[in-house]
C-alpha cells in the first residue's frame, strides 16, 4: 500500500474529536507501512465549516455532499456529487491511489465505488460502524414513503456494496446484517477497534473516596443512561456510597437529569465534552465504567476502558460481547433496560475487586497487523 484513500464523514480536526477512532486506525497503518494517508472529509452543504486542515501530517480534503436534508432520497444528486468529487481528486493529483477506504454506506460508500472508472486498479474497502448498515433509522422527519424509500435505498446500497472488494465490519454482529444482501463475491473482514495502548493505559491517579461510575455516550435512547440513573438511586437509596460521571450530550439529557431527585443530585455530574487526549485520566480516575447501550456495534468505550485496567458493564448482544471471556460475559453483561441486573451487576463490582486482563488482540498494533496481512492478500 502506497498511497490510501479515505472517505469518511467523520474525522477529528482542530476542533472536534469525533472520528477519533478512524484517526488511530490510519495512523497504525501509516506506522506500520510507510503508506501515505489522504482523508476526504465529507460534509453537509449545510456544514460552513468545511475547510482544508492537516491533522498530525495527514492532508483532510473537505468535499461537501449535496442531499435533500433529513435524509430524504438520499442519492438524488448522486451523479452530479461523483462528477464533483471526481473533480476533486483531480484538482489534487489524486491519481495513484492504491487502496479507497470508505467509511458506513453512504454518502462514502456511494461515492467511492464510483471511482472505479477513474481508479480501476485501486482496491476498494468499506468500513461499516454500526448494526443500522444500511442507514434506515436516517433523518430526523416522519417521511411519508418512508417505507418505500428505505426499500429502494436498501437494493441500491446492495448491489453497490456487492461491487467492493472487502466488506469491513467493527464486529462479526456488524457483518451478519450483511450476509443476506451483499454478495459473496466481496470478503467479508471483522476489524474490530482496536486500542492504542500509548493513549490508553493503567496510570496511578487519585480516586474519589466513593465509588465512582463513569460513563461516555451522547445522550441518545438506544444509550439508556435512563436505566444506568435508576439503577444508582436504587443504590443510593440503600446506603451504597457511590457517585456518577456522565460525559455527552443529546436530545434525552434533559429527560435523564429530572429522573434524579433533588436530595440526590449531588452524585450525579454531567459533562459535555472532555479532550479525547484526557480520557485516559478519567478511565483512571473511576472504579467502573457503565454503559448500558442496547444498540452498540462494538463501542470504542468498553475496549478503551479495559485497556486501562477499570471493569466495564455493557449489555448482552452487542459486539463487545466478542471479545470477552465466559467470566466476563457472566460478570458484565446485563439484559436490555433491565434496572434490577444492572443495580446486581454494580453492586457486585462495588463489593469485589474485580479486574479482567486486557485482551492483547485488541491493541490496536495487533488488529491492524492482521488487517494489512488480510489487504495484501487480496
């Protein structure tokens, strides 16, 4: 691999951390390889932030997509977008490229497979992030042929992601929502996300005299932080000394913070946002990490959290659940909304030192070692 393309909609800049992961994902494959890394960033005509940057020597070329929003026919200016963004790749010299990696279905996926009139020799990856593969759950408005659209969009996005070489999914849960609708003809490839062990890692630091729960998450409802607040007014009730960290923000924050009542409240403590260089520290600094997301097609969270040597607890069915020992599993996972296992799950981590040996699989050295191995082959 020479030079690598990637197309993403999500991406870390100056001024926001979201994407990360992707970052930490190309960046091993730059160490690893020597390969050169160009990033299209992909945003929404109604994104005014849209800019040229340099994130850590990797060049991010903004392409902004034109779409109806809420994500009404998505794919009606399809053509004119590829014949822009063809454009583009030539405005750059954007020409040898060895390997397009796009990432979730679309806009990316759409986008990049286009290219390969232009790009023949490339190879050409998709990432997909989450079980809602093919973006059903998309926009924010009641569409009227909403089943209709879903229906048209699905086919479309099959056979367009049936032309890629490689199918990638965070977990295998991830690929099974493919199997029946992507042909065999592309590979199928697990990647899960692995954790950069420099960033994240056991530390000594001061902790707070109670028993402190962390969690990370935008306050969305597949999230459920709902069920992680009741559980600790269970607890809280029944004397157990213990105290909750929330990072995130969202439409069902506000839902979540009237569920504390007020002689309680002192325990509970909200943040928006925390530098994605300083999460390290507030692993560190908590005894257990509680995210009860019912919808998790791996979370970066959980990994990132054991990596540091603090127990998580997660939910049973999520792709999390992959990597994790039959202890762990009998330890940690929790059934969906269910504020009576996870007020037993806690309570056991608040009375037993309990610690699980971090799965060297996941470094993110070992995943993406494998990763290149699996590429060149094809």
């Amino acid at each position: 691999m020479k030079h690598y393309l990637v197309i993403t909609p999500f991406f870390p800049s100056e001024d926001s951390f979201r994407g990360s992961y992707v970052y930490d994902q190309v960046n091993e494959i730059r160490k690893q390889t020597g390969t050169k890394i160009t990033v299209i960033r992909l945003h929404s005509f109604l994104d005014k932030n849209a800019h040229l940057y340099n994130y850590y020597g990797i060049d991010c070329i903004p392409f902004v997509v034109y779409d109806i929003p809420s994500f009404i026919f998505p794919g009606l200016f399809h053509k004119i977008n590829l014949s822009r963004l063809e454009t583009l790749l030539k405005q750059y010299q954007l020409f040898g490229i060895d390997v397009i990696h796009a990432h979730v279905n679309y806009p990316a996926a759409h986008l990049a497979i286009g290219l390969k009139k232009l790009l023949p020799k490339a190879k050409y990856l998709v990432q997909h992030h989450g079980f809602d593969v093919y973006q059903q759950k998309n926009g924010r408005l009641r569409f009227v042929f909403n089943k209709i659209q879903n229906k048209l969009f699905k086919k479309r996005s099959s056979k367009l992601l049936s032309q890629f070489d490689v199918n990638i999914g965070v977990s295998q849960k991830v690929l099974d929502q493919l199997s029946h609708f992507v042909t065999n003809t592309s590979i199928p490839l697990v990647l899960y996300n692995g954790v950069d062990t420099s960033k994240f890692h056991e530390m000594k630091v001061d902790k707070e005299e109670d028993f402190t729960i962390g969690c990370i998450a935008n306050f969305w409802k597949i999230k459920d932080q709902k069920t992680l607040i009741l559980s600790a007014i269970e607890l809280l009730k029944e004397g157990l000394k213990i105290r909750l960290k929330f990072i995130g923000s969202g439409p069902t924050l506000i839902e979540c913070k009237k569920l504390i009542p007020q002689d309680l409240e002192a325990h509970f403590e909200f943040m928006d946002e925390v530098a994605h260089h300083d999460l390290n520290t507030f692993y560190n600094q908590i005894n257990l990490f509680v995210l009860p997301s019912y919808y998790e097609a791996f979370g970066c969270v959980y990994a990132e959290s054991w990596a540091t040597n603090t127990p998580f607890i997660a939910v049973k069915g999520q792709g999390i659940e992959e990597v994790m020992n039959d202890e762990m599993k009998e330890l940690s996972l929790v059934e969906v909304e269910d504020v009576l296992d996870l007020s037993s799950k806690i309570r056991h981590f608040y009375t037993h030192n309990v610690a699980f040996e971090f799965n060297p699989h996941l470094k993110i050295e070992n995943t993406i070692r494998n990763y290149i191995e699996e590429i060149e082959n094809i």
